[in-house]
C-alpha cells in the first residue's frame, strides 16, 4: 500500500488521506446569531454527569474561568436541554467543508492514566499526551454532549487531531490554553448552535479564522454530515445505535484502525431515507452493525439489506466483551490499550477520540478492576493499559490489568474480616450476608447459611408471594382477607408496622404448604414457616431461614427475576418507610436510601434481633441481612451496617438516626381505649406519637404517658 508514514509504529494512513476533502460545499457557516439545528446530547450512564475525576458524582463541574467577551456557561445541564430542545424544533442545520489531515503525527501515550480534574481537563490532558508537539486541526464539542465528542473522535484519526471540550456558551480558559500551545490551522466544531453557540466559534476565531461547524437538527443527523463531510470513499462503514454510548465509541474506535468510517443511527426505527443516502454518498457497499438487536433491530438489519447493502453484525454477551471483539477487527497487534469505564460518558468520549487518533483499541472496565474477559486478552496481546480518567472511575487495579475475579477476592476477604472484627465487640451470635448489587457483585457472609428463626424478616416472603398471586391475576389488592381486611391494605401495615396478624393472614390465604413450595422453587431452600393450624398465628411456628436467602432474596426483587418491577416497586415503596430504623437504617448517611424490614423476637436463648435491606449508596447497591441472638444490641447491628457501608463508599461523618415518635397524625383524630373502642381523647393534626404495636389497621400509641389505639389512616411517618 502506497502511503504516508504515520508514527514510529507499523501504522500507515492511505495516501487519499492527504488530498484536500469535499470538493463541494453545501453551505458556509451562518452569520452570528443564526439559528442552526443541535445535537441532543445523551444523558450520563450514571447517576450524575460528571466526568472523572470530580470526587462528587452528582455535581457538575464548576466552569472554569473564560473570556469576559463571552457569553457565560449555560447555567445547568437542565437548561442545556431545554435550549437543545428549542433548537431540534426550528430543524436547522451547519454543515462546512472538512479540513486538510494535520501534519503532525499523533504520538501514542505512553502513561498508565490520563486524566484532568474534571471533563474539559481530562480532555486536555488527552490532547497533551497524543500530540506533544501541537496539532494543526483540533476538534471541538460541548462536554455536557459527549455524544458529539463520540461523533468528532470518528473523524479524529482522518485529520490526526485531538479532542477539546467546551462549555455551550464559552471556553475554558485551560482550553484555550491548550488551544494556543496547539497552535492549530483548523478547528472542527461538532453540534449545532443549541450546544455550541455561535459565540463560541467567534472565540475559536481568535486562535485561528478556519473554524467550521458540523452540527444537525439531532445527533443522527450530525453524525450522517460528518460522514458525508470528511471526504473520501469508504466502502464499508460501521453503525452502532445513537441511543446510548456503549456501542458508538467502540465502532468508531475499529473504523479508526481500520481506515473506514463510523455512522450513528436510530437503530430501533425505521431506516430512513437521509441514511440510506449518506452511505451511498461515501460509496459504501458493507455496512458492520456494532451491537445487538437492542440498539440496531433485526428490522433496521433487513432493511439495511434490501437498500443493497451487505451486513454483518458484531455483538458480544455484554459492553466489556463487546470492547474485546471490536478491538479484534484491527488489522495490526496493538501498541497500547486505551481504556475507560463506559459508566462516564465523557470520559469515553475522550478516550474514543484518542484510540482513533492514535489507532489504538478501546476497551472497558469497570471502577476496580478489569472484567476477566478483558484482561484476558489484554495479557495475551502484551500491550499496557492507558486509562483514560481518574481515580473515581478507573482504580489503581484497572491500570495493572487486575482481573476482576481476583479483585473481588481481596475485596470479599477485606469486607469478611472488618465485619468479624466489629461483631468481635459485641455481645451474641450473628449471621450476616452482603450481596453487591451490580458493581463487582462482591459476596461475603458469615454463618450465612445458619437456619435461624428469621423473626418478622420473613414477612418479606410473605409479602413477595401475596404480590405475586396478584401478578398472576389470581387476586387484587382489593382481595378481602378472611378477617375482612383487603390484601393490599394488609400488606402495607404487615411492612410499615410489622402487623402480626396481617400477617398470619396473608400465610393461611395463601397456604402455609403452599406458601413454602413458592420459596423453594424461587430458589430459598433454607426459608420456610412451620407447620400450624389455619387461623394460628405464624409468629412461634418454627420458621427458619438464612441471612443468604433474605440477601438473596432482596437482590432477586431488586433484579426483577421473581416478581414483576411494578410489584417490586410498590414492595420496596413500603419498605422504604417502614418505621422500624433502629439498625441497619441508622448505620448509614442521611443521604444514603435504603429499603429495609427488621424484626425482633423473645426466643428460649434471649432476644433474637435481625434486619434485612438494600442500601442504595452514593455508589453502590447492596443487599445486606444480620440475625443475632443471645441478646444483641441494636448498636452492634448499627456498628455492622456502618462497617459494610464504609467498605464499599470509604469513611463518613454521623449516621442516620430516628426519634423514638416515629408518627403524627394526619389530621384531628380519637385516640381510643381499645381497638375500635370508646375515643378517650382528640388530638389534633400533626400531633407526634410513638406507634408501639398493631392489630390489623387498628394501630397502638404511645401519647404522653398512655397507650391509646387509633385507626391507621389517622397517622403518617413524621
């Protein structure tokens, strides 16, 4: 092949690679001010958008300082989206003429981590690794859009030019920094003015007057200008779906090694008229759908097919195999592996961008370690990790290529050994079980698989099988109970309050035989209720269970496998205020939510006290279940849940803690002698009362120094 050289390495670019692109333009950027379509960018993956290495994840980062010419930053993500939303609207669109390929040959990274402070930084530090010696063209997109980012870094590797973000309405001056120290030719800006505004390209004009815009009406339209727009033939193109950025930055990252293009698409409609014709544009005969049906349908395939294309399809089990089978369509052994967690889409953007440019494979990972599958074949191909982000998203593990099967090891062993050492101060015997919820799926218990008397943990069971027979249509929640209480009203106080006789109730509907075949076929071998008489309260049958099954059971809820989520939620809705908070709830942070039942029970060694919950922390999501006997104190239960919180979040300040009047009333209500007896006194609206027992929906009160009994929709968690 007849070419030009490309680096130190083996990599060539083709000869066409050099000619000026896109003989014909279709139109010149607007005058200031104009209207023109916008990229809709695609909301993080995580619950914040914040790119690595902010140490809070659900702040955005703070804007740098600009110049005072320019317009401010768009104030919040939320207002980028109402103003991208006015912009898809009016339908306009940018296109201009690509530039020439720089002259400066991109240098592979040679450090284990790449990374800024936040976003725009990390995208800096990128550009400073990949071309130390200045770049003649650069590329420009919003950070709050890394779906732009991802487009651009499909043309990366053509003009050998870096990636810089930007604000909507300003440029970092870091960015501008680095922009001078570039000193580039060209600046491609991708977007259109709802995410870059056209103040933002006056300002790029002052490093240098050839600035130029691709921007569409959305992201697809965007992504189709790019392609048509860069010039050359390519004769086969990869197309992943647009909805997300799991699978676009990787078909980018292949076209990149292997001199073909990149197209997003709306792979879950119909295929369109404007794609079809964008590909014959570039003269393209096969087309690589990168993922699976999800994202690209079988009919979106089809269709493809009958418009003349030839297809084939790339799809792995998951987003990390997926990284490994891409990275197989290079055509050379790579030199470095560049990697990025797929959790940060900035991030990916950034990383995207620069294994085009450097026409290195992309791969991801997760925060702590590298999936099996991935380090694998890392090991096999020899080439070291650059990571792209920092430490909240990429651990010192994910850089020395850590297998994740021998992370979660140490991890499990850690979490088992601090959980020993806190029981170790306290009084009784315990079984306790933690299940990870995602994540690295970390799995560690102590005598968790101990039978032990479960106490009112087992109306978890209770209630999944009563929801359950409601999935299956075979009762409502308006399905009275034989003691005249409907089901979904006794569900509700069998959880919120932990009534007894709801219970009871809900375990002879069902059929106590019944109700332990459901639990074994779920997969509980080691929970069932004891055997008593119909109308026989279910609280001393001799009912067992584990702490594994109960964790097990609440990370089955929270996966959707046993129940539907529309169950699941209305479950965990209630268990989220039940009013029992005194141990695992209270080793928590305030900010920490959490869905939980506790129990407690007079047993022949004592008090038994247990609690079973999922976590739902800053991070992570864990199932965590601790039964203890012999007397133990609420505040080992408390030390215990801190202890697990910690492993997975690291060390906080004061815990969640609940005044002992858990309730107030919800209006003027009687306070009554007796269930449905004579009102002994009124009290008005929000008055505070400690609920200490229940019948059904009668509920007893502390108030002052009397025990009084009110009906149940008379109160409400304070």
């Amino acid at each position: 092949m007849t070419g030009v050289k490309f680096d130190m390495t083996t990599r060539w670019l083709p000869a066409t690679a050099l000619a000026v692109p896109l003989a014909l333009v279709i139109s010149l950027l607007p005058p200031t001010g104009a209207r023109a379509g916008t990229n809709d960018p695609t909301p993080a993956t995580t619950p914040s958008a914040s790119a690595t290495p902010m140490p809070d994840p659900s702040a955005e980062p703070a804007p740098e300082q600009t110049d005072p010419a320019a317009p401010p930053p768009v104030p919040s993500p939320e207002a980028s989206e109402r103003a991208r939303d006015v912009a898809e609207e009016e339908d306009g669109r940018v296109i201009a003429p690509m530039v020439a390929p720089s002259t400066v040959a991109p240098t592979i990274p040679t450090a284990a981590r790449v990374a800024g402070i936040d976003r725009f930084a990390t995208s800096i530090a990128a550009s400073q690794a990949a071309f130390p010696a200045g770049a003649t063209a650069v590329l420009i997109a919003n950070g709050l859009a890394p779906v732009d980012g991802t487009v651009a870094a499909a043309m990366a590797a053509q003009l050998g030019a870096p990636l810089l973000y930007v604000h909507h309405g300003s440029v970092p001056a870091a960015v501008l920094t680095e922009l001078a120290r570039l000193a580039p030719q060209s600046i491609v800006v991708v977007g259109g003015t709802g995410v870059v505004a056209d103040a933002v390209l006056t300002r790029l004009r002052a490093v240098t007057p050839d600035v130029r815009r691709f921007g569409g009406a959305n992201r697809y339209e965007t992504s189709r200008l790019a392609l048509t727009g860069r010039g050359g033939a390519f004769p086969t193109v990869y197309v992943s779906g647009g909805a997300n950025l799991i699978d676009a930055p990787l078909a980018s990252s292949a076209a990149a090694a292997t001199d073909r293009a990149a197209l997003l698409v709306h792979g879950t409609g119909t295929l369109d008229g404007p794609t079809i014709s964008a590909l014959r544009a570039v003269g393209a005969s096969t087309v690589v759908i990168v993922g699976g049906v999800g994202t690209v349908s079988a009919a979106y395939e089809t269709a493809l097919r009958s418009a003349g294309f030839a297809v084939e399809r790339r799809v792995a089990a998951n987003r990390y195999a997926q990284s490994v089978l891409m990275a197989q369509d290079r055509p050379v052994r790579p030199v470095r592996a560049i990697v990025a967690n797929p959790a940060t889409d900035p991030d990916v953007a950034v990383a995207t961008a620069l294994a085009a440019v450097t026409r290195q494979p992309l791969y991801y990972a997760i925060e702590k370690c590298v999936p099996d599958d991935v380090s694998a074949h890392l090991s096999a191909d020899g080439a070291p990790i650059t990571g792209v982000g920092g430490v909240y998203w990429l651990e010192a593990a994910v850089l020395s290529n850590s297998p994740c099967a021998t992370v979660r090891t140490t991890l499990q062993a850690n979490l088992n050994a601090a959980i020993r050492s806190t029981m170790s101060r306290y009084p009784g015997t315990y079984s306790v079980t933690v299940r990870q919820i995602g994540g690295i799926g970390e799995v560690t218990h102590i005598d968790g698989g101990v039978r032990r008397e479960p106490a009112s943990m087992l109306k978890i069971f209770a209630a999944w099988a009563a929801y359950k027979r409601i999935e299956e249509g075979r009762a409502t929640t308006s399905t009275r109970l034989p003691s005249g209480v409907a089901l979904g009203t006794c569900i509700r106080i069998m959880i919120h309050v932990s009534d007894n006789y709801c219970h009871t109730d809900i375990a002879h509907w069902i059929g106590i035989p019944q109700l332990n075949t459901m639990i074994r076929n779920a997969g509980f071998p080691n929970s069932y209720y004891g055997s008593v008489a119909p109308g026989t309260s279910v609280l001393y049958a001799g009912n067992r269970s584990t702490t594994n099954d109960l964790s097990l059971l609440m990370t089955k809820l929270s996966g959707g496998t046993i129940l539907s989520k529309r169950y699941v939620d209305a479950l965990f809705s209630i268990m989220g205020i039940q009013i029992g908070r005194s141990r695992i709830a209270s080793g928590i942070p305030p900010v920490a939510r959490q869905v939980s039942k506790p129990g407690a029970l007079w047993i022949a060694s004592g008090l038994l006290q247990g609690d079973t919950a999922n976590v739902y922390g800053m991070r992570y999501t864990y199932a965590l279940s601790i039964i203890g006997d012999d007397g133990p104190p609420a505040e080992a239960f408390r030390a215990i849940s801190r202890t697990v919180y910690e492993h997975f979040h690291g060390p906080f300040g004061t815990a969640a803690s609940y005044p002992r009047e858990q309730m107030k009333t919800t209006k003027p209500v009687g306070l009554r002698s007796s269930a449905n007896g004579p009102v002994v006194v009124t009290v008005p609206a929000g008055t505070l009362v400690e609920q200490l027992d229940s019948i059904r929906d009668w509920y007893l009160v502390q108030y002052g120094t009397r025990k009084l009994w009110v009906y149940y929709t008379g109160l409400r968690n304070r």
